[in-house]
C-alpha cells in the first residue's frame, strides 16, 4: 500500500534557519530516505518552494486565479513523501523516523488511491 507523508511546518521558521541549520536537518532526512530506498519502499519525494510562489484556481463561477496559497494557516505544506508500507503501522513508524529527523512541525499520513486512466472499466 502506497502512503503519502504530508510535512507540515511552520514555513517562517523553516524560513529562518541558516544554510548550515538546513544542511543538517536535509542531512539527517536523508539516512531515513536512503533507508527506505534501499528496502525498495521509496517513491516521490518533494520540498516545496516557500507558499509565496504558490497560485490558487478557486472553483468560483467563473474560476479565480490568486497569488498564494489557499488557505491562512500556522503550518504549512513544505513537501511530501510517498512510501510503500504494509500498513498505516508501518507508515506511522516512517513517519516518526522522519520525525526524528526533523524535529517541529507535523506529518499527516494518508493511503493513496492510485488512478490510471487506461484502467477504468467502462
């Protein structure tokens, strides 16, 4: 089963670490992702630019373009990973991992429904 690991953080904070601070947290981050992509469970893994470079489509009638992200928050959505795990368990102890790693923020975890077009029965 495929999950994806939403990180969460507050992106000021984030924001405010110097590149020595950065490069420690990615350092750590990556025994955990080498980890996983050495037992073959590693799918996409993203960091996202600051929510300043974000565009939101509303879904208005007719749709409406802005600048930023959509909604006001204290964290917000700084990248994702997508692992493959047995179960929510297994995802969980991935997620404390990266946890560890990375110390603040959140980690959301969600299975993924993966959608083929070709697949669907008509």
């Amino acid at each position: 089963m495929l999950y994806a690991i939403l990180c969460y953080h507050d992106e000021d904070h984030v924001g405010s670490w110097t590149k020595e601070q950065d490069a420690a947290v990615m350092t750590k981050l990556t025994v955990v992702q080498e980890k996983l992509a050495k037992q073959g469970r590693l799918g996409p893994v993203a960091r996202l630019l600051p929510t300043t470079a974000a565009t939101t489509l509303r879904k208005d009638d007719p749709p409406l373009v802005l600048d930023g992200p959509y909604a006001e928050t204290k964290e917000q959505l700084l990248g994702f990973y997508v692992v493959d795990c047995k179960n929510l368990d297994e995802a969980l102890e991935v997620a404390r991992d990266l946890g560890a790693a990375n110390p603040g923020g959140a980690y959301e975890i969600r299975p993924v429904g993966v959608f083929r077009p070709g697949d669907v029965q008509s």
